[in-house]
C-alpha cells in the first residue's frame, strides 16, 4: 500500500473524534471500535485485536490515531460525519507505531489517559492531560532527543518489519529496500559498577565486552548466529563465572587485543546492507568504539533508515480536479473524495 500521510486522533485533547457520537465522551467511540470486526482495524481478522496507530510528537507526547483508511471505513460504516479539523501530517511524529488492543477495556484504559481537565477560563488551552502535560509543560527543556520515539521505531517498527507483522505503508513509511537483510551487531562492556572516576568513560575499567553478530530477518528462521565472542580482561575477569556455550572465550584480553578485535568487528563494506547496533550504556560503549579507532560521529538513530512518505499540500488543497467544497452530503452518496484512500 502507498504511505498514509495523513492521521486522525482518537480520544484526547481536541481529537478528530470529539463529534462522532456524542461530543467529548469516548464511550460510544470505544463500543464502536472495539466491535468492528473488519480488517481495517482487524488485520488479524475476526477476534484479533484491534490495531491502530500510536504517533509519539517531537516533544515526546503521544496520541492514539486512525490512519486515513481506516478514518474513512469507521465512518461509513457507522454513518458518521467526517471530523472537520485539519488531520495530522505525518511528519508532525517523530515515530508512528502500531498499537493493539486486545479487549474494549484496553481500549478504554488507554484514552482514559489522554482526558483532558477543565479549562472553560482560560484562554490559551493545551493539553493538560495524564498521558501528555509533562511533555507540554516541558516544552524544548525537555531531555535531548526523543527515547519514546527511538523506543518505539526500535521495538515495534524494526522489529514486526523483520516478522513482516507489520505493513510500512499504514506507518507511513515506504518498503524499506534493506528490509530483506540488515547486519545487527549486539555488544556490551562491562565495566566496575563502583567506578565513579570523573575519567572512567575515557579511562574506563574494563572487566569484559561480549558481543554477538547476526544477519536479520534471516536469524529468525535459521538461528544462525555469525559470531559471538566474549573477551575477559587479564587479571580483571571475575572468579565462578558462567563460560560461554554459544562462541569463543579469550580470558587473557588485553587493551591493544580488544580494540583490535572491535575494529575487525566493524569492518562493514556492503553499502546495501545497514548496520543496527545495540548497546547498553551508550556512552561508555562509544568511548570503547571511538578509542578502537571507529568513527562513532557517524552513527545515526534507527529511525533514520525509514523513509517516510511525502504530503502532498498542494494536491490536497490547491489541485486542479479536486473539488474544495466536498460535503458531507457528497461523501455519504459517492465516498472519500478521490485525494483520500477508499476502502479496499
């Protein structure tokens, strides 16, 4: 399927949803969600849950969203008048992710976090909500980066692209070409927990770094594992440890030795093939890369490999063959309107 570009919110502060059934109460909204059984939001089929879309904003805040497929089949069924509020672009997220809810009530426990409070005083409203005044009241002094977004691209987007229990386009991402094989590198360095040295992350006390080194999607039929090497410091590795069943063991490591064996590690020619590495503590782990000679300034987050497809605002507004005054009237005798995704 094409990308979907454009998105619409369920439940919250001023959701596309608000007018469907009966303004600012989610009950008949969640009902009617979680009865349908059609595969725009039952991909699954019959009694699978229901998969919508969760948007996580660039200042960290997150909404509950229909694609514009699913928009259009929800409302026809049940008869409903098309939100007029202008949808969200898709480059308004820093990550678009499937959600499943598996029964009404997970549905309903869900946008109970996105109820907003009372502000018929006040002029300027925002979303003051459980689920999102923190990221609001934070604004830009919020912490660098976006860990709900990266968390999200890498647990479900990455991931459910491996198992294809994910469609790109209701993501609004274009088929990755890499999507058939991606090296993933899985490394760690272990290091004195005690260690509070103002110079540990570039003198650090290393006692061992393991890693292991896989081809995705292909691990998951096959198991087959490139290497996976465990590298004990000499004199620092730990009495009664458990020995590596899966890969070799050095247990006479030395500095010069491990960061010669990091570089051959990272020895990555194929331009086609992406690199996903995961770490844990990111700083000291780039500190050993960087001090092994690879260049870590040219590591980019995950999200960067997806592509995203492109609005089109001048095709949705200005275009020579769409008719801007469209009605309701119009949709319920002939459908979306040719710009937007009819059913299937």
């Amino acid at each position: 399927m094409e990308p979907e570009t454009y998105y619409y919110q369920i439940g919250g502060f001023r959701a596309h949803s608000d007018g469907w059934f009966q303004m600012y109460d989610d009950k008949p909204t969640i009902d009617a969600i979680a009865n349908y059984e059609g595969p725009e939001l039952r991909p699954g089929g019959p009694g699978a849950p229901v998969e919508l879309v969760l948007g996580i904003l660039h200042n960290g805040a997150s909404y509950v969203l229909m694609t514009s497929h699913q928009m259009w089949a929800f409302v026809r069924k049940h008869h409903l008048r098309p939100s007029p509020k202008r949808p969200w672009r898709v480059d308004e997220f820093a990550s678009l992710s499937p959600i499943y809810f598996a029964t009404k009530g997970d549905l309903q426990d869900k946008l109970k976090t996105y109820k907003v409070k009372s502000q018929k005083n006040k002029k300027d409203k925002w979303d003051n909500s459980p689920a999102n005044r923190g990221f609001f009241q934070l604004g830009d002094r919020g912490a660098p980066g976006n860990p709900r977004a990266d968390f999200e691209t890498q647990r479900f987007v990455l991931y459910r692209l491996f198992t294809e229990s994910a469609t790109p386009g209701a993501l609004g991402l274009i088929n990755p070409p890499w999507a058939g094989a991606i090296r993933v590198i899985s490394i760690v360095v272990n290091t004195w927990h005690k260690d509070r040295r103002s110079e540990r992350f570039d003198n650090p006390s290393i006692i061992d770094v393991g890693w292991t080194d896989v081809m995705m999607p292909e691990y998951l039929e096959s198991r087959r594992v490139t290497e996976t090497v465990h590298i004990k410091m000499k004199g620092l590795a730990l009495k009664n440890e458990e020995q590596n069943a899966h890969g070799t063991t050095n247990q006479d490591g030395t500095v010069d030795m491990l960061y010669s064996d990091i570089r051959r590690l990272f020895t990555h020619d194929s331009a086609n093939v992406p690199l996903v590495l995961l770490v844990h503590d990111e700083e000291m782990v780039r500190g050993v890369l960087a001090r092994s000679g690879i260049d870590v300034g040219s590591f980019t987050s995950v999200a960067a490999l997806f592509q995203r497809g492109q609005h089109q605002v001048a095709r949705l507004f200005a275009s020579p063959g769409i008719d801007l005054n469209y009605t309701y009237r119009n949709y319920r005798a002939e459908g979306p309107p040719d710009h937007l995704p009819r059913d299937a």
